[in-house]
C-alpha cells in the first residue's frame, strides 16, 4: 500500500526540515560572532540534508504515482497534497495526511524566516566590512574609470573587494 509509504517519507521530510531549522537558528550567533569555520561545517551539513530531502521529495512522488494508480488514475508530476487528500478515503488516513501536510508546511515556513533573518545578517556583515575597508583604505575614487589617464591625480586608490554598486 503506497498511503502508509508517503506518510513514512513525509515523516522523514519533517525529521529533515526540524534538523535544518536547528541549523539555521545555530547560525544566528555564529553569524554574528563571525566564526568562518563553524559556518562552513554547519553549511555542509545542511546540503547534505537537502540532497537527502531531494531524495524523499523522489520518494514521495513515487508513492503518490503508486497511489493515484492503485486508485485508477493515470500519474501526474504536478498533482498537490491537497488533491491527494481528497482521493483518500478512510478518514484516519485522511487526518494522518491533514496533519503531516500542516507540519511540513509550518516546518518549511519557520525554515523560509530564518533564511531570510540569517540572508539579511550576512548582507549587514558585508556593509560592515565594506565600511570597515572604506575607514582602512578610503572610500573608493569612482571618478578614476571616467578621467583621462594622463590627468589622474595620484594618491591612495582602492579596488573594492566588495562592489554592490556594480
């Protein structure tokens, strides 16, 4: 039976996501404290877990294709949770499906906020070590790309490491 196999990965998808999101609230300090290493190890951790919820993702689309044919309908890639859950029939496993859903997709959105808490750290370190560059070196002379070469004025130029302007 393909319904007790789609619950099976789903649990294990929501097992995956609760990994990711314990990740991804561990790089909030590591983030701002700037510990490079730490970052790294927790990065390769999370694709790994997302090379394995690739994998389950494969799975459940297969134990989807099992059901809709056990049920005489013709497979289909594009087919959402919520039109499965209307071809269940016993109620137990319709409520066991409700549930997964409503927890991997809870799960995917707390994952989805600290993503995008964790992207605007990182930009906010980048402007800061951008600020830090401009205090060290000088702000960068973007009047030199435009000038002439023979009436440059010389002095202390900068190459910015980091344009966001570009």
């Amino acid at each position: 039976m393909s319904i007790p196999v789609l619950f099976e990965v789903m649990e294990q998808m929501i097992l995956h996501h609760d990994t990711l999101l314990e990740l991804s609230e561990q790089k909030v300090p590591i983030l701002v404290g700037n510990k490079v290493e730490e970052l790294n190890r927790i990065v390769h951790k999370e694709t790994q877990l997302i090379r394995q919820l690739g994998e389950c993702e494969n799975q459940r689309i297969e134990a989807v294709n099992h059901f809709l044919i056990s049920k005489g309908f013709r497979p289909t890639p594009n087919i959402t949770m919520n039109e499965v859950i209307k071809l269940i029939f016993r109620q137990e496993d319709k409520e066991t499906a409700v549930r997964l859903q409503g927890e991997l997709l809870s799960r995917m959105q707390k994952l989805k906020v600290l993503n995008e808490k964790n992207g605007q750290l990182i930009e906010q370190s980048l402007a800061f070590i951008e600020y830090s560059l401009d205090l060290v070196v000088g702000p960068p002379d973007d009047d030199t790309i435009y000038r002439n070469p023979a009436n440059r004025v010389t002095g202390a130029k900068r190459n910015s490491y980091f344009d966001t302007r570009a």
